[in-house]
C-alpha cells in the first residue's frame, strides 16, 4: 500500500506497474506514443478544465481515476483489517481466557487448598462499584492459620490466572503463621464481571473485600499484608495507596506498566504489531474511561508507604533490563524508606519455584524488619 500510494517518490505508476495497463485498459505502449507525439509537435500539455490539451490522450487520463479508485479501495481495505485488529486484540487484552477446573488439573495439578494440605473455606463477596452500583461478586479461599496470631495475607494473582495459581505461595505464608485471604480478581476465575481492567477498577474490588473482611474477622486482621504477583502487583500498590490500613506489601514480578508488558506478552505469542498494541490500548482507555498510567507500579511505588518487599526475576519476559532498574531505583528512593528488593535468576513468576530456600530466607527477613517474628513454622 505504502509503494502504491507514493507516486512522487515513484514516479509513474505505470512505469512501476506494467500489470495495471492491462487491468485498466491501456495498451501497451500507448502512453510512449502519446509522448512521442508530444515531442513531434513541440507541445507541452496544458490543464484546463480537468482535461489535458494538446494531444489525442484521454483513454491514458480516464485511466487514472480508475487506479486511483483501485489505490482507494486497497488503502480502504488496508484500514479495515488494521481497524479489526486493533478491536480484536482490545477485546483479548480486557476478556482474558478464565482459568477452569480442567485447566489447572493440567497446568497447576490442584485444585483447591486441599490439595495441597491446606484447610480452607470457600467465600463470597458482593463489591458494589460507587460508579455503576452494580453488584459483582469475588470469590475467594479463606485459609485459616494453625495458630492465629492476628495476622492475614492477601493473595492476588496474575493476569489469565485465578486464586487456584495464586496458592502457589500459601504454604509459605502458612508455614509462618499467617492466616490467608486468596481471591479471583474481577473476570477471572470464579468471580464476577467480563472485563479486566489491570487494576483500574480491580482496586476498588479488593479494598471492598478488605473492607468486609475487616468487619468479619477483626482479630485476624490486625495486622494485614498484600502480595500481588504480576498484575496484582499493581492492584496491590493500588489497593494500598488510597488506604492507611496496610501492613505491608509484597510484590512479586511486577511489570513497570501494563500497557507495556502487554506489547511484550503479544510479541511472546507470536502477534507483535508494534502499531495495533497502543491503538488497542488506546481504544480500551477512551471506551472504557480508564487510565492505566494512574496504575503503573513504576508510577505507585515511590508513592506507597507500607514496608515493601520487591520481587524480581532477571530473565522475565514481560519486565525488560531497563523497567526493573526502575522499578529497584523506585523502592529505593521512596520518602518513607527504601524497600527491599531482591531479584533472582528466573523468569516470570518463578521466584520461588528455582529457589525456594532463598525465597523464604528473604520473607524471613522481611517479616523480621517489621518486627512481627514468624511463630508456629513448621520445621
């Protein structure tokens, strides 16, 4: 399209483009002799009306609308599938594919708490959104400690996943005593609501949870901890800076920005179009009236004020060299104090899974910079 629609670097389209004599009509040859005679008769067309005067050439001028027509309808076309491409990958980006039954029998090999120790409790909430009043409901596990101490852990999960993921990290919370909170974000797993929003209106979702939970169980909340893996990392930071009543923050694989990891997660895939990722984006925010600057964690970190532990993975595919350094610099230089940070040789997501050891020797000393030592841990 770029080559058809740049007759000035070109020059004459037929010249470039034998093919379309025959497609429009013109014979071969035709334009020459037309030159020719111009050349014989010392003339130089002139323009006067829409026509060209001096020389017998109006088959070779009708032609031009005609590839003109040909060149508007191939832009047109080219318009058309750039435009279902960008609504078609907006669509992917905000209804992610839910995590099922079946699904995490093959990929996770669990189902449930249960199966892997755990005791837990199903749990409903109903978040009414102050915006649209709708109700929605979040589904959650409700993991008891075995000996509480007052102490509760959010657990939210990544994008595409759900709370049967999130448990990944449950027995590590276990172990040091904490009870559990682990939820499905809005369209994700077993909860409510078609449309993800990376955190936009998530946040409002859990801090109504948060809410609820404090009411329903008051000695389990006193002190009460976030730990967000991937996206909800961002949810968490979100959640915890319109609120005064968290503990402290854990995040795990954090991205800089959304917008930016979902570039990097279609180029994963095998889709990367450099130009239809940010008009997808772009679409999302103005249909949907969200803003996902206002929920980039590179944007909430040096804002947030509970004690921070930063969890990096050098080889994650979603969160480039430059983003983490970022992301480090940013806990570091925080008003309230510097986070912790500690990055490990892994990828995204997979902290605690190539070392196990050093992700609880690091939690460990996380928990004890707060002054809250990890009873009952199991040997």
């Amino acid at each position: 399209v770029s080559t058809l629609g740049n007759p000035t670097r070109h020059g004459d389209l037929f010249g470039f483009f034998p093919a379309f004599r025959a497609v429009l009509g013109v014979r071969s040859g035709q334009k020459e002799s037309l030159d020719e005679g111009r050349d014989r008769a010392g003339q130089v067309p002139l323009f006067a009306g829409g026509r060209v005067c001096g020389g017998d050439d109006g088959a070779y001028h009708r032609a031009v609308p005609t590839l003109w027509s040909l060149l508007t309808i191939v832009l047109a076309v080219g318009a058309g599938l750039v435009a279902a491409a960008t609504l078609l990958i907006a669509h992917g980006i905000v209804h992610p594919p839910r995590m099922t039954d079946a699904k995490a029998v093959v990929r996770l090999g669990r189902l449930s708490p249960g199966d892997l120790g755990l005791p837990f409790q199903p749990v409903t909430f109903t978040i009414t959104h102050p915006a649209n009043r709708r109700p929605l409901a979040i589904a959650g596990w409700w993991i008891p400690a075995e000996r509480p101490a007052g102490r509760t852990v959010v657990l939210l999960h990544g994008y595409g996943d759900a709370k049967v993921g999130a448990i990944a990290w449950a027995s590590l919370w276990h172990e040091r005593g904490h009870d559990i909170l682990a939820l499905d974000l809005r369209a994700h797993g077993e909860s409510g609501g078609s449309t993800c929003t990376a955190g936009f209106l998530e946040r409002h979702d859990v801090a109504g949870v948060i809410d609820q939970l404090k009411i329903a169980r008051p000695d389990a909340t006193r002190q009460l901890i976030l730990m967000g893996i991937s996206m909800g990392a961002a949810v968490a930071l979100a959640v915890a800076d319109g609120r005064d009543d968290i503990d402290a923050l854990v995040l795990d694989s954090p991205y800089a920005d959304f917008p930016a990891a979902a570039r990097r997660m279609h180029h994963a895939l095998g889709i990367a179009l450099p130009r239809v990722s940010p008009w997808a984006i772009a679409l999302i925010e103005r249909v949907m009236e969200i803003d996902f600057d206002a929920i980039a964690p590179l944007r909430l970190i040096p804002r947030s004020k509970p004690p921070l532990l930063l969890i990096q993975c050098g080889a994650d595919e979603l969160t480039q060299g430059a983003d983490r350094r970022a992301l480090a610099v940013a806990a570091e230089r925080r008003p309230v104090g510097p986070g912790m940070t500690r990055t490990f040789p892994a990828g995204h997501c997979q902290a605690l899974a190539v070392d196990p050891a050093g992700y609880r020797q690091m939690l460990d000393a996380f928990l004890a910079g707060l002054d809250v030592p990890p009873p009952g841990r199991r040997p």
